[in-house]
C-alpha cells in the first residue's frame, strides 16, 4: 500500500499585494480590463492573446485561433469601477479551483488596488514559484499603462 500525506499547505495558495496607481478609478479600471485581455503579454514581452468578457458570467481565456485555447475563468463579479472578481482554474491545468479578486479605491489622488488570488487544489510547485513573478508583470503593466493614460490625458487638456 502505497500512502502519501497531504498538507492543507501543499494546497492551498494565498497572494495578497496593493497596487498604487497615480491614475483615476476609471482610467485603472480600464487599463486592468486591457491589460487582462488584448494587451496581455509574458514578462518576457511576449504576447499573450487573451479575452476577457467584462460582465457577470463573462469569460477569461486564452485564444488560439480557430476556436482553439485555454480557459481561465469566469467573471463571478463586476461592478465598474471598485470590483473585478474571477473563479476559474487559470493557467493551472489539473485540479485546481482559484479566486483573482481586485479591488480599486480612490487613495491620495490615485488608484489602490488590493488584490487577492486564492486557489485550492493540487498546485504544482513550478507554478506556485512562478504564480508571483506573472502578476508582478500584469500588475506593473497596469500601473504602466493607467498612468500613460492619464499623461496623455493632461497634455491633451
């Protein structure tokens, strides 16, 4: 007989990280949705076509073409421009279930963005060392991009 242990550690997965972006609610939110969907890429720079389905039900994927790609979740929650919430597998192909929550609140002239990713399941480890430095990209990319917006805002003014 054959027994392994399994600690509730080993399956568990819990990011927490604050955002803060000199940018309006909006212009953060907006750049979120991009950077989520067509203007996703790998923090190599590498594009990455996903879509994103921004309403209730709404889905997170991967496109390859030809109605061939990867799913990553559903949108549980929306409510423009405070509240992003996805359940979904991501890019964890094998039993897992995750929770991406963000949450946007106007602080100090600027944008908060407090986000959580929880999953549970059988979390590879490749994925569990990688998981931090991909939503350090997408995350910086959103500041990047909220901010650039709202430069080219004032000096179109």
């Amino acid at each position: 007989m054959i027994s392994t242990a399994t600690r509730i550690e080993d399956l568990t997965l819990n990011i927490t990280e604050e955002i803060r972006v000199r940018a309006s609610l909006d212009a953060t939110f907006a750049a979120l949705l991009e950077q989520l969907g067509p203007q996703n890429d790998t923090p190599d720079g590498k594009p990455m076509p996903m879509k994103i389905e921004a309403w209730p039900g709404g889905r997170w994927y991967r496109d390859l073409g030809d109605g061939n790609g990867h799913f990553w979740g559903v949108v549980q929650a929306i409510k423009r421009p405070t509240l992003l919430e996805i359940t979904g597998p991501l890019f964890m192909s094998y039993p897992v279930v995750s929770n991406v929550q963000y949450r946007l609140s106007e602080k100090d002239g600027g944008t908060l963005i407090t986000f959580h990713h929880t999953a549970l399941g059988l979390i590879e480890e490749d994925h569990r060392k990688g998981v931090t430095t991909g939503w350090g990209h997408i995350h910086a990319s959103v500041r990047k991009r909220a901010e650039a917006a709202r430069s080219r805002g004032a000096t179109s003014q």
